[in-house]
C-alpha cells in the first residue's frame, strides 16, 4: 500500500561562458555547447564541478570535457517536490456494485 511521501530533488541550470567543444579524436573539434547557452545537471554533477573538477561525457563521436570556469558564476537553482499520497472515494460497505 502507498503510504503518504515526498520526493525532492535540485536541478541547476548553469549558462556557458566559454565554448564546450566535442573532441572526436580528429584535428577539428566541433563546438557542443555556444556561449549563452543553458545545461541542466543535478545536484551531484554540481557538486563535482563547483569542487574544481572537470567533468567527462560521452557524445555520439567522441566526448566532451567541462568546468566550473566554463559557466558563468551565478547559477540557476530549481528544487522540485513529488508528493504521493493515498485519498478515499468515499464508498459505503453496503452497496452493491451494479
């Protein structure tokens, strides 16, 4: 039976600074992200980069690479609530179900 919970969770929008390029390995790289642009990541990727690490992801043709002196310093921050509960209908034991 579901009893009666709350899930919460922080997404950050952090806005590019700098272009994130997609390295594939070749002499070119392809820009991945433009100044002015917006990424979402939770609350553990944040916390990576606000640390002064650099993250790594894959992409379709190769990877790309990023850091907090990437994004501008101020960041978005939304914190979104999911709330379960139970609610009666309100039936009666002694009615028959026509």
């Amino acid at each position: 039976m579901l009893k009666d919970r709350a899930m919460k969770h922080k997404e950050f929008k952090l806005t590019v600074k700098n272009d994130i390029f997609e390295d594939a390995g070749y002499d070119r790289k392809a820009v991945r992200y433009q100044a002015g642009d917006v990424i979402t990541v939770d609350e553990t990727t944040f916390d990576i980069i606000q640390s002064g690490n650099t993250i790594e992801r894959p992409t379709r043709q190769g990877f790309i690479r990023f850091n907090k002196y990437d994004f501008l310093n101020e960041v978005e921050v939304t914190t979104v609530t999911v709330e379960y509960s139970i609610r009666k209908l309100g039936q009666r034991n002694n009615k028959k179900v026509s």
